[in-house]
C-alpha cells in the first residue's frame, strides 16, 4: 500500500459471524468500501490463522486495501500482512517495529489522552482510541465518550481510527468531534446487508471529511 487509508476500518473474526463464512462476511465489507480489514480471532490455532489470514491478504490486495493482523506478529510475518494492531498489554511497539521491519504497519490501542499522547512518539503508523461507546464486543470496558477523540483530534498529528459501539445511529457525533477514520465490527458484519451497510457508512465519512 502507497498510501494508508484509514477511514472505514472493518474488524472481524469467525467469532462475530459463527452463522457466515468469514472469508465471505470481509470480501463484501470490502466491495462496500472498507478501506482496511483486521483479523480478530481469540479462538483460532497459529495454524488455522496463517490459512484464513492469507486468504484475507488475498482479498485486502484484490480490493487495494489494507489487511492488519491483531496481536500475532508471527503470523503477520508468515503471511506477508500489511501490519498488526497491538494492545496496550501486548509486545511494546519499538519491538514489534525491530521484528517487523520499517515498511509494515503497526497500529497500537489507546483509552486515554494520557496513553495516545505516550504512544504518538513511538515507531507506530495510527492509534486505536476506544471504546467511544459501550459495546458488546468489550463488555467490561469503560467508554471513553466522545470528549477524549475532541481532544486527540486537536492534540495529536498521528492518524488515529476511533473504536467501540460505532454504528449509523452515533457516527455523526464520531465525526463532529474530529475524528476522520472509524473501526467497526457488528456495524458492519453483523448486518443482514454487508455491502450496504458498509457502503452507507463509508460514504457518510467521506461527505463528512472531504
């Protein structure tokens, strides 16, 4: 990838779509739009996350979009992903910079100013910041609410993807405050219309930031 667009950002794993292929639930995210993919899966082997991750990778690149692993910098490398999304617990960033090399994309989860203004110096191409809302995909974390992405926006340069109970109905406050690229899981892969619901969303952040 030349250049790294973040606005529609489409997570998913078999574990939000346990009634649809997985493989089919991202292909259609990215025909409506999404810009990146990641691969979230708790429940899948080293093994079966190098097969579905590359498979992905395929499709990322068939739709000139970008493909991130969360967590697994082994499998990132293994596959040849376009970068991982780390946690605040996971491998610290300038380690996961020196095993993956200058040219990967690394992506690192934030949940306060305090955490997004440390990370902003480190090796990293975007921050995560979230939960905005309350979701059910993060059940016991406590919303960050729509003041702290007021204050990333004004206060950091790094691109950052705001994250957490995102949908068509708050998307429009998301955008108000400044931030210009949303990550989705249920929004989107949990929709009856994937392609559409995508669609709607992506072009709802492209009006909004043009």
């Amino acid at each position: 990838m030349n250049t790294l667009d973040l606005s529609l950002y489409v997570i998913s794993g078999q574990c939000f779509t346990p009634d649809r292929e997985l493989l089919k639930v991202m292909e259609e995210a990215l025909a409506g739009g999404a810009t990146v993919i990641q691969l979230r899966e708790k429940n899948m082997t080293v093994r079966e996350m190098v097969e579905v991750g590359a498979k992905l990778q395929e499709l990322a690149r068939k739709h000139v979009a970008t493909f991130i692993i969360n967590d697994h910098i082994d499998v990132a490398l293994a596959i040849d992903a376009d970068g991982v999304h780390l946690g605040q617990d996971d491998l610290p960033v300038s380690e996961a910079r020196a095993k993956l090399g200058p040219k990967k994309i690394i992506g690192l989860s934030t949940h306060s100013l305090e955490q997004a203004l440390a990370a902003s110096s480190l090796p990293l191409d975007y921050l995560g910041v979230g939960p905005v809302f309350a979701t059910p995909t993060k059940p016991d974390a406590l919303p960050v609410g729509l003041e702290l992405l007021e204050k990333v926006s004004r206060q950091l340069t790094v691109p950052f993807v705001a994250i957490g109970g995102i949908d068509e109905t708050n998307l429009e406050q998301v955008l108000a405050v400044g931030a210009r690229n949303v990550a989705v899981i249920r929004a989107v892969v949990a929709a009856d219309d994937v392609v559409g619901a995508a669609r709607r969303l992506k072009a709802r952040i492209v009006v909004k930031t043009a």
